[in-house]
C-alpha cells in the first residue's frame, strides 16, 4: 500500500521502517527452515535406526545406487546454489539482467537435478527396487532388503518434492523480477528464498553420503 | 456513561467480503473464534453421547463399532481442532498485538492463512466423520490404525493439514514478539500472557513438523504398505509411538502453557496487586518448554521400551513438577494480601488453581514407573488428562474469553449468570471427572465400551456430571450470546487492568492505537499506579 508520508511503497503498514520488515521476513524464514530440518529430521531418525539394525542389508542395497546419477546431482545442486547466490549479489547491486540470468540458471540446474532423479527412480522401478510390498528385486542378501529402499524413495522423494516448490517459487521470482519488484533497496524475496534454496542442497549433501556412500 | 465507539475493527470496514479477506489480527482471531467454537461444540456432544452410552453397562443405545468412532472423533476433534489451537489463535490472535503495543502481527497475509489452512484441515476431519468414521483413538496406533477399514487417512490428513496451521501461528507470534514490540517494552516488561506465548510458539514450531512426517509416515504406510511400521516387514510399530509422543507430549504444553499466561493475568488484575515472581514465572514457562521434549517415553512404559530407558524419561518427567509448582506457588504469593475481587474471570482462575493442581499432582503418580503400571490405560489416565486439560487449559482459556470478552465486542456480558455458570461447570467437572480417578484406580480400563457391574455406581455418577457441565455451557452460550445485543457497554477498561490492550478504544480501531502506546511502567505495578476504571459495581 503507498503511504503519503514519503515511505517506499513496498514497505507494509503495520512496520515502523523498512528494516524492521527486513529484520522480521529474515527471522521468519530461519524458524521455518528450523520446522524444515525437523521435518526431515524424522526421517533421519528412521534411517539410523534401521540402518542400525541391518547394516548389512543397507551395505548389499546400496550398490545397487548409482554412484554416477548421485555425484552427478550433487555437482548440480551445489552449482545451482552458486548462482543463486549470484542472484541475490545482483539484486543487491541493482542488476536486473544478471538477476534474472542467474535465477533462470537456477532453476534449470534444479530442472536437470529432477532430471537425472527421473532416471535413476525409473530404473529402480524397472526392476523392482522398491519399498515394502512393491519390491520384487531378487539380488540383495539378506531379510527386508526392502527396508533400504523404503527410507531412500522417502528421504530423497520428499526432498525432491522440495525441489520442486522451490522451482515453483523461483518461477515467481523470475516473473516478479521481469515485472521490476525488485531493486537494490528490496530484494528480501529473493534473499530468503536463497536461504530456502540452500537448505534443499544441504539436506541433498546429507542424503548423497548415506545413502550412495555407505560402503 | 461510556458509549460505544461510532467506528471499531467490528464495523471498518463492512460486508461478508471485507472478513473473509481481512488481514487484521482481531478479525482473524474472530474468525478462529466461531469456528473452534463450532469444533468444540461438535466435539462436547460426542462426549455428552459417550457418556450417556456408559451409563449403564451393555448397549444403551449404540453399538460398539459406533462407540469407538465417537471417543475417537471426542479426541481427535478436542485435540486438534480445539484445544491446540484454542488460546493462541483466537486470543493470542486477538490480544498479542494489542499487549505489546503493536499494529498487527509480524505476517498478518500468513496468519489469514493459517485460518484458511485450519478450514481446510478441519475439512478433512469432518468428511472422516461422514465417510466412516476412524475408530483408532485420537493417537491412530500402528498396526490397528493401517489395519482398520474405517477412514484414518482422511482424519490423518485433516490433523497433517492442522499442524501447519500451528506452525504458521507459531512463526508468526515469534517473529512478532521479537520484532514488533512498542518502544520503550523491554523483554521484562511483557505481559506474562506474551510470554506464555512465546513458550507455545517455540513448542508449536519445533514439535509440530515432527508430527506432520509421522502422520505422512502413516498415510504412506497406509496407502502404500511400504512396512516402515510393520514387523513382519521389519519395521517397528514402536517407533511410530516414539515418533508420536515426540510431538504430542510437547503439544500439552501448547495447550497448556498459553493458558498459564492468562491465569497469571487474571491473579494479577483480580488481585490488585503486582505479580510475585514475575521472572520466575516467564522463566518457567520456557523451563517448561525445554523439559517437554525430553520425556516423550513416559506414555510407552509399558509399550517395550527398554529399562533403562523407561527409568530416565520417568526421572525427567518429575522435573515438569519444578516449573508447574513455580507457577502455582508464585500465583498464590500473588493473591496472599491483594484485594482479591471475585468477578468471573477470577472465578475461573480459581478453578484452574484448584484443578490444574490435583491434574499436575496426578501426572507425577502417572510419572512413577511402577505405579503407572498399575494405572497404565485405565480412567485413571482420562481423569487426570482431563484435569489438567479441561480443568487447566479450558478454565484458563474461559477465564480469557470473559476477561477480554469487553474488549472485543465493547460490552459486558451478565456476571449474575456468568457466576451461575461458572459454579456448574465448576461442580459438573469435578463430579465428571473426579469420579473417574476412582474408577481407574480400581482398575476400570479406558476406551472400553462394556464394564463389570460393580463399576456401575461410578459411571453413572460421571454420567449425572456430564449433564451438569453441559448445562453449564448451554447458559454460557446464551448470555455470551444475549451480552452482544444488550450487554452494558464496557468503556476503555472495565477491570483496571494496566496492560496495553486496555488503553485503547472497547472494541479498538482498526489500526489499535490512536498513537503507538509508550512503555512507562511494568504492566503489573498496581503498587505505583491507580488504574482508572471504566465500569463500576452495579
Ligand atoms: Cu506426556
């Protein structure tokens, strides 16, 4: 809403200035991707715990992973998280075009990191490396081999879901940037859905060594 | 005489459309207002049903199938529909900004939201009930609940989409009390009712995601028969109560802790005196939210987890026992000398001391390893749940409607009839649920649809209680709703209370505050200042 008292127009009613806005949209953030990190926290409690019990079954099974697909994508998501730091660096210095390059590449690195997922879910699925009851592979020693493939398609589909409202997100962030939102003074959008972006890559970081590494 | 503002956050700006899309704190906690008012509505007349089921042993009037849907949907619907959400969003919603001196919350868009997503959830939770009602208990237990033909997924579902209605409630209060308070309102010169919300919120934001990767866990589980659940697949039926308990322990103190800060309000303003220990007890209320991730286990003694386990989470659960009592003693101190004025909402204040204590008292038997062995499952459980839920959390919050009920609609409801009310749901509680501690401890177990006939006595007597206690709200309802239309007009600040909220305008404008109020003195120091009071004794 424009205020007649001379305050710039992105500036919400209920703030006293711009920086109490900043300050409080970056607070915000932090707790939700505390909520994010226990949200998946879960899910790493269930991987030790079932690793723990079969470590042998987590070993046989994640051969079966491809090393090349996973090292692959987590070239891809760190780069994807360089650029969008470039992104933000540009917006603070006013730099419409370079912004809207390096979001663009942003979100095709995120497109690529689905990409490959695609192909490493299909060939699982192909031959039946897959959770609980789904599962009909025959090559894995042990009782439950299942149970690997379980806590993988969770871990990683519920980060890739993550992936992908982050792509949505960085969408409009692009269209906002087309439409001049943003400008050296407000950038706070962009700024904390970096922060957001960063998060989905180290979760990756964490998920890439559990899972295709445990060897 | 004091008259009604011409122009109020009720009447600017007008028509269905400007509610539904409004971003103001006071209409978004009004909108919370009716439609938890609706769930618990819905939720106290399937525990009226219950009741009258028990009444006598064998089937009265419905079947067992039936019963197990209703004490499920009484907790799923209480629990996550209401009482969760009960204190912070509609009083929190309504009173937070006003206390710290502040135009609205830090997100007013998210908040809007949040209320929509508790729609949503409650959607969900509504079409369970038509669509084959769960029968799991409001805790939905692996493996019954991936077993059962009735509709856990849409319930789950509803309680998944609840939770991030908390969690938006709770990023927004914690952001808007670290930022957003008035010049001059040091941390130490919150309200307590802020404090206590700020203890939620961190509870609300931490516990909650835990919550929603079990239930999306289940759903899957369900859905799918991956077996993370499933020991014949290898998986572990416990860890789905680990995981459970980790958020759902936390969460009575979300229900809990808000409440406490009202209490420690209504002792204060009704006393007429500065609060004792006002740093012990903002400090115990974030005392009380660490302690609560700590001692999940208490609720699986008997659930196979190991000795030693058992043996810490029972030790840790006493320490709970610290903070409570070091609000309850502070309390006390507080009326010791005041002049203590016994108007409604200090009536309900009262009951909360009396109730939430035998509540607390009995949580610290439930705590000790070998008798919860004994009274693991039983009414004993139920009544002290209830004690501290109903006696603690309900009181408290009835306490806050009819302390901040002037402020929100400018007029007062009848204390005659508010003090009749108070009195049976006060007496109806206690013949309710009191009952019930006699009936665990001789072994009657909870959730059963059938009893001996030497446990007959008991339940009819809970039965009788049941009745008073629903006439109780019934009178609530309707003088609540009379005090709309006709209630005298309240003023600025009907109970000399010296906190923000009662500086401004009965019902506030729009924006709260003519100017942002300044902080010139603690929001207890009855001892330095006179508050001037807008509406006298009859
Ligand atoms: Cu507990």
């Amino acid at each position: 809403m424009a205020q007649a008292t001379g305050q710039p127009h992105f500036l919400q009613h209920h703030f006293t200035d711009v920086e109490q806005q900043r300050e409080s949209a970056k607070l915000g953030m932090w707790i939700f991707l505390i909520t994010e990190v226990l949200l998946f926290g879960g899910l790493f409690c269930a991987y030790a715990i079932y690793r723990s019990w079969n470590p042998d079954i987590f070993h046989n099974a994640h051969v079966h992973l491809d090393i090349f697909a996973g090292t692959l994508n987590t070239v891809v998501l760190i780069t994807s998280s360089v650029t969008m730091a470039l992104a933000i660096r540009s917006m603070q210095l006013g730099n419409r075009p370079a912004t809207l390059k390096f979001l663009i590449t942003t979100l095709l690195l995120a497109a690529v990191f689905l990409v490959v997922k695609y192909f490493e879910y299909s060939h699982k699925i192909h031959l039946g490396q897959l959770p609980g009851k789904f599962y009909t592979f025959g090559g894995i020693e042990g009782t439950n081999p299942h149970i690997f493939f379980s806590v993988y398609f969770l871990m990683t589909g519920l980060h890739g879901f993550h992936v992908l409202a982050g792509m949505g997100v960085i969408t409009w962030l692009i269209v906002r940037t087309q439409r001049n939102a943003f400008s050296a003074e407000y950038y706070t959008p962009v700024e904390m859905t970096g922060l957001y972006w960063h998060l989905v890559d180290l979760i990756w970081i964490f998920l890439f060594p559990l899972f295709y590494l445990v060897g | 005489m004091n008259e009604l503002p011409t122009k109020s956050y009720l009447n600017d700006p007008k028509g269905l459309k400007s509610w539904l899309l409004t971003l103001d704190h006071k209409r978004i906690g009004l909108l919370y207002l009716f439609s938890i008012m609706a769930a618990f509505a819905l939720g106290g007349i399937f525990a009226m049903l219950i009741r009258l089921e028990l009444l006598s042993p064998g089937k009265d009037f419905m079947e067992a199938d039936t019963y197990n849907q209703l004490f499920t949907l009484h907790g799923a619907i209480m629990i996550f529909l209401f009482i969760i959400p009960s204190i912070p969003a509609i009083l929190g919603n309504f009173a937070l900004p006003l206390m710290i001196g502040a135009k609205d919350v830090a997100f007013p868009r998210l908040n809007l939201a949040s209320w929509y997503i508790y729609i949503l959830g409650s959607a969900f939770a509504v079409y369970s009930m038509v669509a084959g009602a769960a029968d799991t208990g409001w805790t939905f237990y692996t493996p019954y609940s991936t077993e059962t033909t009735t509709s856990v997924i849409s319930m789950t579902l509803g309680a998944f989409i609840l939770g991030f209605s908390s969690i938006f409630t709770g990023l927004n209060f914690i952001v808007t009390i670290h930022k957003l308070r008035s010049p001059g309102m040091s941390w130490f010169k919150m309200p307590l009712f802020v404090w206590g919300l700020y203890a939620t919120a961190i509870i609300q934001v931490l516990a909650t995601p835990v919550l929603g990767i079990t239930l999306l866990l289940l759903i899957i589980e369900r859905v799918a028969g991956i077996g993370i659940f499933d020991p014949a697949m290898g998986g572990d039926p416990v860890l789905y109560q680990h995981f459970f308990w980790f958020y759902s322990h936390p969460a009575v103190y979300i229900m809990i802790l808000p409440g406490m800060g009202i209490i420690s309000e209504l002792i204060s303003v009704f006393s007429n005196k500065k609060i004792f220990g006002y740093k012990a007890i903002a400090f115990s209320s974030l005392g009380i939210a660490f302690v609560s991730f700590l001692v999940w286990g208490h609720h699986m003694f008997v659930s196979g987890q190991s000795e030693l386990a058992a043996m810490i989470f029972s030790f840790l659960t006493f320490f709970v026992g610290i903070p409570s009592g070091i609000k309850v003693f502070n309390w006390v101190t507080t009326m010791y000398r005041g002049s203590i004025s016994l108007k409604t909402p200090m009536l309900y204040a009262l009951s909360f001391l009396f109730l939430f204590t035998i509540g607390g008292l009995t949580g610290i038997f439930l705590g000790a390893l070998s008798v919860d062995v004994h009274l693991h499952d039983t009414y004993f459980i139920v009544a002290h749940f209830h004690y501290v839920m109903m006696g603690g959390t309900v009181m408290a919050f009835l306490g806050g409607v009819h302390y901040w009920w002037p402020k929100i609609w400018g007029r007062m409801y009848s204390e005659l009839w508010a003090r009749i009310s108070v009195a049976l749901i006060f007496v109806g509680f206690n013949v309710t649920f009191f009952s019930q501690f006699i009936l665990g401890s001789q072994g009657m177990p909870r959730r059963y649809y059938n009893y001996l006939d030497q446990y007959q006595p008991l339940h009819a007597f809970s039965t009788y209680g049941s009745w008073i206690l629903g006439l109780g709200f019934v009178i609530m309802a309707v003088y609540l709703v009379h005090s709309l239309f006709k209630g005298r007009v309240a003023g600025s600040n009907p109970w000399g209370a010296l906190t923000f909220e009662w500086t401004t305008a009965s019902p506030p404008p729009h924006e709260n505050f003519a100017t942002i109020p300044e902080t010139t003195h603690g929001p207890y120091d009855f001892d330095k200042i006179v508050p001037k009071r807008t509406l006298t004794e009859d």
